[in-house]
C-alpha cells in the first residue's frame, strides 16, 4: 500500500484533514486509541460523505459512507479485494479458507459452501440451537434459584459466547465443545482462545506490527502462542476432516459415488465434504484439503463470537431502564407462542421479534467496519457529489491500485441522513410495517437494509444462520427471565483493539 508515493496518490484531492498526528503513523495511532468511530465520525462531520485521511509512512486511505460508492465496491468484490497484509493476517489465523480467499479461488469455494447455508439447510439444524439455547437458560435458572450468584449477577457475554461456541461446534462439525458444562477444557477452545486473547501490547503498537511484516520477524511472545495454537488447530482440523470424510464415504448408498442424500450428519462440515465430493462437479472445482480445513477455522470464529455479541449487546439495551417497555411487549410475543420449540417460519411469523433483531443488528455491528483496496488504478461512483481539494464538484473518486478503503459499517447503520434523527435511539418500531426511513432502502446490504453482514459477493454467507440462532437465543432465554443492568450499572465503550 505504501508503494505508492503519497504525492502521487489520485486520493490526494479528495477532501480530508491536511495535517496528520505523525511522520510514520499519520493519523492511525488517533483512530485506533479513540471511541470506536469516533474519529471518522468527526471527519465525517467536516468534510461530507467522503474523506481521505493519512495512515502508515503517510499513505493515503479512502473512508466513504456514499451509498452508491459502497454498493460499487461491494458489489464489484474481486476488484476491491483484501489487502495482502490483511490477507496475510487471515492466512495466519484462519488458513485458506472462505475469508482469505480471493477472485477465482473465492468463486470456486462460495459455490460449493452456499448449498450448506441455504434456508432448507439451515432449518435442519433447528434442534441444535433450541438443546444448547434451553441448556443456558436452566443453567441461568438453577444459578439464581439456588442463590449462588451474588445478587442474581451475570455476566452474559461470558455464557453466552460458550452457547454460540458450543452451537457452531454442533452445528458446523458435529463436535462437542461442551463449554457450557465442562468450561474452556477442550484442547480445540484453549487453542481458539488463546488465540484471540486481547492483545498484551498497546493498540498502536499491534496495529503496528499487524501491518509491518518486518517487525514480525522479531520475537514475541504472541508469535510464539499463535503458532501454538495453529498448531493444535491443524492437528485437530486434519482429524475432524478425515473422521468426516469417512462417515461420508460410509453412508455413501452406491459404488456410484456420493449422492445427494446420502450425508451422515447435517452438521455444515458433512454437507460441504459430500459436495466437494459430489460426481457431478469438475476436479478443478474441488476444494483442497488445506482449503477445507480452513473453512473450519473460518466458520468457527466467522460464527462464533460475532453472534455471542451481538446478543449481549442486545441484552444490555433491553437491560437499559427505559427499554423495559420494549422487554415487555416482546416477552408478551414470546408468551403467546404455544409450544416450546417453534420452528423456523413460526418463529419468523413473530414481528415483534424480527423487528428487536433487525433492530438489535442495525445498532450493533459485530463488525464496527472493514476493508479493503483498489485492485487497479480506478473510479467509484457517488451519488453525491463533493468538491474536491481544487474546488472542482466531483460525481466519482480516483483511487489508485492498492490504495486502501475503509467502510465504516456501523457509522452507516446509523447514519441520520438515511435513518433519520432518531437514528441514535434503540426503537424496533421503525421496522414494523410503514415505519421504514424512505432512504434506507438505499443501503447495499444482503439482509434488510442493515450493512452488518455486508452485501455483494462477500456478503457473510452464515448470516441465516445467524439470524435462526439469535431468534432461537432470544426465545429460549427472553421468554422466562429478565434482564436489568447491576446497580451502579457499568459503563462500557466500543472500542476497535
Ligand atoms: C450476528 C452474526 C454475524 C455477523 C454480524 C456477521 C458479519 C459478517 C460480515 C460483516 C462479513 C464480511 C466480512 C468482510 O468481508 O470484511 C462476514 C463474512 C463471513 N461470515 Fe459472518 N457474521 C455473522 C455470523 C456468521 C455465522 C453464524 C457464520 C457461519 C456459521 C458466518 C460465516 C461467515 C463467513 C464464512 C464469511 C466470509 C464470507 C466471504 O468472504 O465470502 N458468519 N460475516
């Protein structure tokens, strides 16, 4: 990315703050210590709907909310790829899987994983979500009856990441983390979570050394525990593979290969090795291997922690004291549903419910933002139009090969041009019918008009999954226990590292 000599750079016009915080970090060190977004926040404030501001060494980075920029480089996915350090990241963390690949090798993986994430598949995994949603919901019971719990305190991010941890184990491999009872043993989760422990260093120095590969090369001690970790996770991954490529190879009804119907489990990782094995696709098509060990790891931490977040995030507004309306009336929702285990479309047909959880991912991004960058020297559309630096009214922006992008989700999921003025506010009844802000609409996203799980051909591919597994969460737990924040309530900021 610093290739390109910031003086040349076409973003160089684009309007933005002219002085920066420092020669070698520009303006990052700000951006990544600060409230999340608050930064961008503030540049959009001054400057429109879209600025460039300075990174490492000075390059240049383009941030736009433009709705019609957005959907450009959406939509247009493999020429606005990942940056190769990101990539490198993902490689490192994840292996090849779905979120590292790129162009060909992406189309060629996201044709075989989507049958896996189809609405008729997604339905057959219902009973995994309503064992391990029912399985938190007594555990929090049996803790506040038999008083074990000082003043009734949960704390729900906790238990809440072992169900989606315990769910996607389940669900995805057929593999029993058993994190709600047995807590973080298995070798699978420690490696997981050491992982992602928090980073020991500063946030500036992470980002730092994320983005600076020669600085990589000296040692410290998360080196060392990632590559424990990756370790253990390909070891683990490589097994998992070849117990379920046998059990599909068993069922298999005919020495004429693999059939449709012929999968032993449904858990996603039985579905994608049967298709990978199907007949009626080419060699060239298949995944490899080291491809699909990587879409474990990629599903695992794809559809893990951004679900368990989204949650607790939702729990704490309806915890707030002036949400206890909004508590009530979907607890009296969830109360008039018959049977314990509504399925798929029952659960759907319930509009108070689908109006929190639209609400609940419009407000609360597991993703504060992303990015990406220009794959070659080019133009993005906007629909409105800004002036650049020389004074001249602009209706696209140039951006030169490799430059960087930075798509501010959650800024646009609350933006108060497209959501209008209360677009601050915790308020479902926007989405009941009629209630709609007119430009919302406008919104590239693959779900409702929300960019929480993004849109084009890099859309999250799990995001039926997800919305089945929140719904069957909310449920389970919402129908026969409350929630209200701890007094004094904590105080607690998004914040990106
Ligand atoms: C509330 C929960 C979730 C949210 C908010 C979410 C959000 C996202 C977002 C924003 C992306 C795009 C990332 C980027 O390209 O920068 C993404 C990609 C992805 N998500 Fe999700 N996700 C959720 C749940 C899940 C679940 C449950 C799964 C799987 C079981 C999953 C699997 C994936 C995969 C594999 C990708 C990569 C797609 C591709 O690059 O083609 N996600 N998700």
């Amino acid at each position: 990315m610093w290739l390109i000599d910031p003086q040349f750079s076409p973003l160089k016009d684009v309007p933005g703050p002219d002085s920066y915080d420092n020669i070698l970090l520009g303006d990052i060190g700000k951006v990544v210590r600060s409230r999340l977004s608050s930064v961008y926040e503030g540049w959009f404030a001054k400057y429109g709907h879209t600025f460039s501001f300075r990174s490492l060494f000075l390059s240049r980075i383009l941030c736009t909310k433009d709705p019609k920029a957005v959907a450009h480089i959406l939509n247009h996915a493999y020429d606005f790829p990942k940056s190769p350090d990101t990539r490198k990241f993902l490689a490192k963390m994840f292996g090849e899987g779905l979120l590292f690949a790129e162009g060909g090798d992406h189309k060629r993986q996201r044709k075989i994983l989507n049958p896996c994430f189809s609405s008729a598949h997604i339905r057959e995994l219902t009973p995994v979500f309503y064992d391990k949603a029912y399985e938190l919901r007594d555990i929090w019971l049996r803790q506040i009856e038999e008083g074990r719990l000082e003043s009734k305190e949960i704390d729900v991010f906790v238990w809440l990441a072992r169900a989606t941890l315990d769910i996607i184990g389940l669900a995805g491999f057929d593999y029993a983390f058993d994190t709600l009872n047995q807590g973080e043993t298995d070798e699978l989760v420690r490696a997981f979570m050491d992982l992602f422990a928090p980073m020991q260093n500063p946030p500036t120095l992470a980002f730092v050394v994320a983005m600076i590969p020669l600085l990589r090369l000296f040692p410290n001690e998360r080196a060392k525990v990632t590559a424990r970790s990756t370790a253990v996770m390909t070891r683990v991954g490589a097994r998992l593979l070849q117990e379920k490529r046998a059990a599909v190879l068993a069922s298999a009804s005919s020495a004429d290969g693999v059939e449709k119907k012929s999968v032993a489990g449904n858990d996603l990782l039985s579905v994608l090795i049967k298709a990978n094995m199907a007949t009626d696709i080419k060699d060239s098509e298949r995944m490899t291997n080291v491809e699909v060990i990587g879409q474990i790891y990629t599903l695992l931490i794809a559809g893990h922690e951004t679900t368990s977040t989204t949650l607790t995030w939702l729990l704490y507004d309806l915890a707030h004291l002036e949400n206890q309306r909004v508590q009530a009336k979907l607890r009296e929702e969830l109360q008039s549903v018959t049977t314990d285990r509504p399925t798929m479309d029952e659960l759907n047909a319930l509009p108070y419910l689908d109006a929190v959880v639209r609400e609940n991912l419009r407000l609360n991004s597991a993703l504060d933002g992303t990015s990406r960058c220009a794959g070659r020297d080019t133009s993005i559309p906007v629909s409105t139009p800004y002036i650049d630096k020389k004074g001249v009214e602009r209706m696209e922006i140039r951006i030169g090969a490799g430059e960087e992008i930075i798509l501010p989700i959650s800024l646009i999921n609350r933006d108060k041009e497209l959501w209008g003025e209360d677009a601050d506010e915790f308020k479902p009844e926007r989405w009941l019918e009629g209630n709609a802000h007119s430009r919302s609409s406008e919104i590239p996203g693959v779900f409702s008009s929300v960019l929480t799980f993004l849109g084009g051909p890099r859309a999250c591919i799990g995001y039926r999954f997800a919305l089945l597994e929140l719904k069957v969460l909310i449920f389970a737990l919402l129908r026969d226990i409350s929630v209200e924040l701890p007094d004094p309530a904590p105080e607690i900021e998004k914040k990106s590292l």
